[in-house]
C-alpha cells in the first residue's frame, strides 16, 4: 500500500514539473498520458519531431504519435473522462484532440495494427478512429480496432456500437458483432469465440478446485500473466 501512494505521488510531481517548465507543456497542450507501458515504445513528439522512449506516467499533447514494437504495448489514458485505449505490438496511432470547455473531441488516426478502446459513457462523448481504410464513430463503448497493412479494417464490438464507415458504404455495427472493411465494402457477422482477440497486458486467469470426495471444499487458484 505504501509504494502504491508513492507511486501516485511521484506522478503528480511529474504531471506539475512538466507544467510549470516554461515552453514546454501547458495545461491546454495535454491531452493524455501513458498508463501502461510493456516491451519496446516510442513517442515521436509533434511538437519537436523528436523520437522519445515511453515512460509510465508520459504527457501526451495534440499530434503525437504512439508506435510499439515487437512483443510491446501501451496505454493511453485521456486526461478529460479517463477513457483508456491500447495498443498491441506493431502499432502506429496518431493522437489528436480539441478541447471543448472541459471535455475533449477526441480524434485518433490508426495507421496499422490493433488498439482496444475502453470509452467512458458521458454526455456529449465524441471519438473517431480513422484508418487508410475506414472511419470508427463512437458514442460510448468497448470495442477492438485493427488495420492491416493490405486496406483492411476489423472491428469488434463488446459493448453497445460503434458505426464504421468507408467510402461508399456504412454500417452500424452492434455488440457481439464483428465488421470487415474493405474499400467501398462492409460485411458484418456475429464474433466467434476462435476470432477474439486477447488484449496485451496484465491479466489475471482464476482456476476453481474442487476435491473429488468432498464437493464443499472449492478452492480458487488466482495466477497473473502478461500478454505481450
């Protein structure tokens, strides 16, 4: 317990470093920071051009880009609602955002591979995920997004919907639902359990054990792994 508020002490102190260094960051420029970070990430900073290494608690700003490597991940976590999106390895997201009163219009631009959007349900929430292929709206939910490298988008929907569109077609694609996107074309079918992606990160898988002779003795077995 004692580390965990040194931990949020020390990204506080941070966060107030970062805003008080003249020229560098104000509170309008941030728009988000780093909450979870595995493996190999980088920040090119837009401000700059510059290509830094990721750190937990990192300040992001309009602009930014956010690329993983191999057997790698991150966490965005937006300052406004606290809606987090991932990105598994080979992941290149662009981050941008304009700041109305105290919410943000968030605009995210996936270049390729895959995120897992976790977006907080409040009034007024406005998200768009871009691709070279599609465009995601979002209004308020789970859901993964990938794009390949050949023009194609995936979308898995885990909770309410999300309305994908191309050129030339839409389609409002709900819960339990998975959309593939090509050009000018959207086909729609419920997900499979063989099709789920895992999302990267720490998990925590709980296994029930039970003796043969005696049904009231059940027992939980809690083991952590990480999902890179």
């Amino acid at each position: 317990m004692k580390s965990k508020k040194i931990s949020c002490v020390s990204f506080v102190l941070i966060s107030c470093f970062f805003l008080l260094m003249p020229g560098i960051l104000s509170a309008d420029d941030i728009i988000a920071y780093i909450g979870e970070v595995g493996g190999e990430v980088s920040i090119i900073r837009a401000s700059e051009g510059k290509t830094v290494s990721a750190a937990l608690g990192m300040l992001l700003s309009p602009g930014d880009v956010v690329k993983t490597g191999e057997e790698s991940y991150a966490s965005i976590v937006f300052q406004d609602d606290g809606s987090r999106v991932k990105l598994d390895e080979g992941s290149q997201l662009t981050l941008n955002a304009t700041r109305q009163q105290k919410k943000l219009s968030k605009r995210m631009f996936l270049e390729t591979g895959k995120i897992w959007a976790r977006i907080s349900k409040r009034r007024g929430t406005d998200v768009e995920v871009k691709t070279p292929t599609s465009v995601a709206s979002v209004k308020g939910t789970k859901f993964a997004l990938e794009e390949k490298e050949w023009g194609e988008t995936n979308l898995w929907v885990f909770e309410d919907f999300v309305l994908l569109s191309v050129e030339g077609d839409e389609a409002v694609i709900n819960e339990g639902q998975k959309g593939r996107a090509t050009k000018g074309k959207i086909d729609v079918e419920d997900i499979v359990k063989e099709d789920l992606p895992v999302e990267p990160g720490k998990h925590e898988l709980i296994i029930y054990l039970k003796r043969e002779d005696d049904s009231s003795m059940l027992k939980e077995l809690h083991i952590e792994y990480e999902k890179k």
